[in-house]
C-alpha cells in the first residue's frame, strides 16, 4: 500500500512535469525555457518524494494501528487516526510546498524543475492520497488491513502497552499534633 500510494503522488508529479516542461502547458507564468525536462530530474524527485511519502504514511499508519489496538473497530481506528494526525500532515505539507514552490521563482530551469515537482507531489500526496485513498482504502478493506499471512509470522510483534493505573505517591507520616499544656 505505501509503495502504490507513493507511486500515484509520484506519477502525477511526473505528468505535471511534463505538462509543463515538454508540453509548454503555464511555461510563459513560470519563465521556463523549451529545454525538457533534465535527465536525473525523475530519479532525484523519487528519492525525495518516496523519504517524505513513507514518512505521511507510517506516522498515519502507526496512530490508525494503535488505535486498532487499543480496541477499536478498523473504521472507528481510521477515522481516529486520520483526525489527530490530519494537522500536523496538513501543516507540515502546506510548508514545504510553499518552500519547494520559492524554488519556481528562480532563473534556473533545474530549480524551476525541482521546485514544481517537489510542490505538485505533496500536495497530491497530503490531500488526495492520504485525505482521501488511504481511508477509503482501509476502510473497504476492514479487518484485512492488519492481516499477515502464516509464513510472516516469525516476523516480531510490536504492540501498545495497555494503559496502566497511575500508582499512587507513598505520603509521607504526619508529624503528630504537639498537646496543649494542661
């Protein structure tokens, strides 16, 4: 799932690059020449963009899978787990595609190339595929989401503690109240 997930944010910043620097599609908004698009440019994208999806991915992941854990149904653990993690995936793609989209305003074609693939692939993978596919992923594919065939099973269970009474701190003596003279 995160490698297919990573591959359509990916693919549609491929297209979208194209589309600019092949097709001509918003090159005058831009200021791009008609040189295409640079030879190592797909792979660099792809590294990137692969670090940063599997990041969005295991952060959501992990705080759906707790919530599964904890006792939750898969569809209560989705929507649990997309909610608290939707602010900070949000934020954090909101800045670097106003960073990656600063990259456009420079006089180098690779920059512009950099900052246009960079910008159009987090925000498709912030806001279609982990607002929208992953959930509804999950949520069609119910409790078959945390299976694991029997040949995996040597593989180590990670698992959350379930939560424990706080222990209460020992008081220390009461000093004995001193006796009025009489």
């Amino acid at each position: 799932m995160c490698s297919r997930s990573c591959a359509l944010s990916v693919a549609a910043a491929y297209g979208i690059l194209v589309l600019v620097f092949q097709d001509g599609v918003g090159r005058g908004l831009i200021g791009a020449s008609s040189g295409g698009i640079e030879s190592f440019m797909p792979m660099f994208l792809f590294v990137i963009l692969f670090g940063l999806s599997m990041d969005y991915h295991v952060f959501i992941i992990s705080r759906i899978r707790e919530a599964f854990d904890r006792g939750m149904s898969t569809d209560e653990a989705v929507a649990h787990g997309i909610k608290i993690t939707a602010g900070v995936v949000t934020s954090a793609a909101v800045v670097m595609v106003l960073v990656f989209s600063v990259f456009v305003t420079s006089s180098f074609d690779l920059l512009k190339q950099f900052g246009v693939g960079l910008a159009a692939a987090i925000l498709i993978d912030a806001t279609i595929i982990r607002a929208v596919l992953l959930p509804a992923s999950m949520k069609l594919l119910g409790d078959w989401n945390w299976y694991l065939p029997s040949w995996l099973e040597w593989l180590p269970r990670v698992g959350v503690e379930p939560a424990r009474e706080p222990v209460p701190e020992p008081r220390a003596p009461e000093a004995p109240a001193a006796s009025a003279p009489g």
